[in-house]
C-alpha cells in the first residue's frame, strides 16, 4: 500500500472487522518503518512551551549574573582601593628612606667641597 486510495480501496475491500484491523495495523506498521523518528515530533504548542521556558530561564540566569556581576565590581573596587592605599604607604616609606639618605649625603658633599676649597 503506497498511498491513501490503496489504504482507502483495502480497507472497503476487507470481508470483516477483523481484516479491516489488520489492514490498518499493517498501515501504522509500515508508517513507522518508514518514519521511525515520529514518535520524537512535538506539536507547535510543546514547542511553544519548551521556548517560553528556556526564555524564563535564560531570564533568571542572566538576572543572578547581573547580581554576580555587582557583587564581583564591589570586590574588585574594595581590592583595589586597598592596593591604592598599600602603594601610596609604600610610595611614602620609599620617599621617607629616600630622603633619609639623601640629606645627609648632601651635608657630606658640602663639607668634601669645603674642605676642597680649604686645601686649595
């Protein structure tokens, strides 16, 4: 049976129920052979409903990265206004150690130049 009127002409053919039911078994098995994914299709409707889900879900997923994202910028903001403040000490402490050996190298300058000019 390739086609409609070949299911149609078996089935008005058929002596009995009982024939009849075999034609239309043997119509479902032969449907399945050919179409073994069928079992699989979904309706427009099924489709619509797994599409509205992910849709939420998606939603949700990108609202707790919105909040991540926040609390990620507040870590990082607090992170670096720490490191602000250790470099700026260390900043200070060099200039502070800087400034302790540079005076008194200045001092020993001007007294090598005064003694210089003393000798001459």
């Amino acid at each position: 049976m390739g086609s409609v009127v070949e299911l149609y002409e078996a089935l008005a053919s058929a002596p009995d129920d009982r024939a009849r039911a075999r034609v239309i078994a043997s119509a479902f098995e032969r449907l399945e052979e050919r179409y073994p994914h069928l079992p699989d299709l979904v309706t427009n409707q099924q489709l619509r409903e797994t599409e509205l889900r992910l849709q939420r879900e998606i939603e949700h997923v990108r609202a707790d990265l919105v909040v991540r994202i926040e609390q990620l910028r507040g870590e990082v903001k607090t992170e670096i206004e720490q490191l602000r403040g250790e470099v700026k000490t260390a900043i200070e402490r060099s200039r502070n150690t800087l400034l302790m050996w540079l005076i008194p190298l200045m001092f020993a300058q001007v007294g090598a130049l005064t003694a210089l000019v003393k000798l001459l």
